[in-house]
C-alpha cells in the first residue's frame, strides 16, 4: 500500500499531520452522529485535492488555513427530511469548528440523488476525484459523471458572483486589510477558472488551471493582462498568504476590471451577444430563464421575495430571485447602469450597491 496522499500542497510534514488528526477526528464525530445511515464521508475542497493551505505560527507551529468541506453521503433519508438533517449536520459543524478553531461546512447528500446530480462546479470538483474519509467509496458507484471540460456557461457567472459580491463588500464596509486581500486573491482565482469555463477547457484543482491557463493562446482568452501571472500569484496567495500590499486599493479595482472583463467576455459565449453596457446586460430578456415548467414557482419565489416588485419587469418575475443579483453585481462594481439595476432591485440609485450585496447575502446563506 502506498504513501496517503497529501492534503496540503506545501509539502510540511508538520502541516500534514495536523491535517490528518483534523480529519480523522472529522471523520469520526460525523460517523458517530450519523450512524448506519452514513454510506460515505467526502472531504471537499483544497485539502480533499490535495491543494490545501497552511499558516506557520510565530512559533514555528504549522495549522491549517482553509475550511473544511465536508458531503455525508447517506442513505435511507427521504427528500421531506433533508431540511431537519441539515440543520443538524449545521450544528454539529458548528461544534466541531468550535473545537478545531477552523470553519466547516458540512452536507447531506442522499445516495438515491447521486444520479441526478446537477452539473455545478461543486459538484464536478467534488466527484473529479472523490476522497473518501469514512464509509465505502463504492457507494459512489451511481454518481453522475461530470466532465469538467463540459461545465455549463453558467457556472461561470456564478462563481464570478460570488467573488464580485466580496470585492463590492470590500467597498461598502470597513474591513481588515487582511480581509480584503484575501477577496482579491479569491477574485482572481474564480476570474482564471471563468475563463477557462468560457473556453471550454475547465480542469480540476488550481495547478491543472494554472497549466491550461498557460497553454491556452491569448486570443482563447478574455482581454485581461497578466490573467494567468494574476491566476498563479492568488493560487500563492490561497497557499500560503502574504501581508496585504501597500498599494490594496489599486489591487481591489485592479481584480474589479479583470473580473468585470472576463464575466462580458463569459456572457458573450454563452448568450451570443456581448453586452457593451451593463445597463444593457441588466435588463436584456432570458438570459437567466429556466424554462416553462420553472416559470410558475419562480413567480411564486419572486413575490416571497420582492413582494409586488417581484413581477416587474415581466420577463425577470419568470427567472429565479437569484437572477436579479446577477444581472445588477456588474453595474453596482462598475458603477454604471445603475438606472436599470434600480428597475430590477426596485431601489434608489445611491441604494443599488448595498441592496444587490445584501440580496446576494440572502440567497447565499
């Protein structure tokens, strides 16, 4: 039997020790709460790729940097009782991070729903190469495959969502330096991985991006300068991170511009057209819609969500409440557009960046 392979990409035996004794430990309690009903434990993520980071101590003292992903793959749950599972796996993250002083998420996944896994990144990350820290890996077996290269457009949007969300934050509220530079770093990976989503040439793991960013030619990629010096410099920084540079504001807008190109780039592979305006992009129909059978229970989420101000416009009442955050992040960040972001968010002008941040806090709790 071979060496275990590595959790961290740092190669510092102290740091995989740690890990190792995180992980187990993990693995342990999750097994403990969860009992016969447990199939498989996945460790998600960095460290479940192999790709984790680490901090050394003013004493020498190596401790994780990144969170612990965790799925619980288990059986005989019905779909009515996922809710109650999930708030109990919650709690029981909650006290393990407590313990370990890192933050863990941790899911339920029903064996019955391996099948008909949605194609999202998580997913496809996740299941690439699964890493099984409890239970039997052939309960795996049903999974659908998730071929990266053929990851939907769409991802692509929503992960430069997520880290758009974070840079607008930046800007909004006081934050450690310390914070936002670790926004930015987080904004360049997801701007590297868009573009290859965009491409077609989605990989697994930050070091297979970083290699398909290299071989790709410039005209395969978004206009942005240095994006794959910028890609390797934040995959470092999620390593192992430096002291916030002097010049952080620059950096911020920096990330916003390169983000910001790669997302019109993005849309115009995946809708055809590339929105020279971002007052043009807001408000251009279907560009979100999920079809006919989707429409009804969207307009019902929509009026729980916005109230009246959920059916207008037409078109946008029939998208998931979701789909208003995404078409109005780019022109709250660019600060242009702002006129069709207030129709869609049903907001003041000077209210457009705080209501789309607090409506992406929303949907992403």
């Amino acid at each position: 039997m071979g060496e275990p392979a590595p959790f961290t990409a740092l190669g510092e035996p102290d740091l995989e020790r740690r890990v190792a004794a995180d992980v187990a430990h993990l693995a342990a309690a999750v097994s403990s709460a969860l009992g016969s009903s447990l199939r498989a434990l996945l460790l998600g993520g960095g460290y479940g790729r192999g790709e984790g980071g680490g901090r050394r101590d003013a004493d020498g003292t190596w401790r994780p940097l990144n969170d612990y992903d965790l799925v619980a793959v288990v059986d005989g749950v019905r779909r009515w009782q996922l809710g109650r599972l999930r708030e109990r796996l919650g709690r029981l993250a909650e006290l393990l991070a407590e313990e370990l002083n890192l933050e863990i998420e941790l899911s339920p996944l029903r064996v019955d729903d391996l099948p008909r896994l949605p194609f999202t990144m998580m997913w496809c990350e996740l299941f690439a190469e699964p890493r099984v820290i409890a239970g039997d890996p052939c309960a795996l077996d049903r999974r659908r495959r998730l071929a990266p290269a053929e990851l939907p457009q769409l991802e692509a949007v929503r992960y430069l969502g997520n880290r758009a969300a974070l840079l607008l934050w930046s800007r909004l509220e006081p934050l450690p330096p310390e914070r936002v530079w670790k926004f930015v770093a987080k904004a360049w990976l997801a701007t590297g991985a868009a573009a290859l989503i965009g491409a077609g040439e989605f990989a697994v793991g930050y070091a297979a991006r970083q290699r398909r960013l290299e071989s790709l030619s410039p005209g395969d990629l978004p206009p942005v300068v240095d994006l794959s010096a910028r890609h390797a410099a934040a995959v470092a920084e999620r390593l192992s991170p430096s002291a916030p540079p002097a010049s952080l504001d620059a950096e911020v807008e920096a990330a916003v511009a390169g983000l910001l190109a790669t997302w019109r780039w993005c849309e115009g592979r995946r809708l055809g057209w590339e929105p020279v305006r971002w007052g043009d992009y807001a408000l251009h129909p279907s560009s979100f819609s999920e079809g006919k059978l989707a429409a009804a229970g969207n307009l019902l989420r929509q009026l729980r969500a916005f109230g009246l101000s959920g059916i207008r416009p037409g078109w946008a009442a029939l998208e998931p409440p979701r789909a208003r955050v995404a078409r109005t992040l780019p022109a709250a960040l660019a600060g242009e557009g702002i006129d069709a972001a207030c129709r869609l968010l049903a907001c003041e002008p000077a209210q457009v960046p705080g209501t789309c941040l607090a409506l992406w806090r929303r949907f992403n709790a």
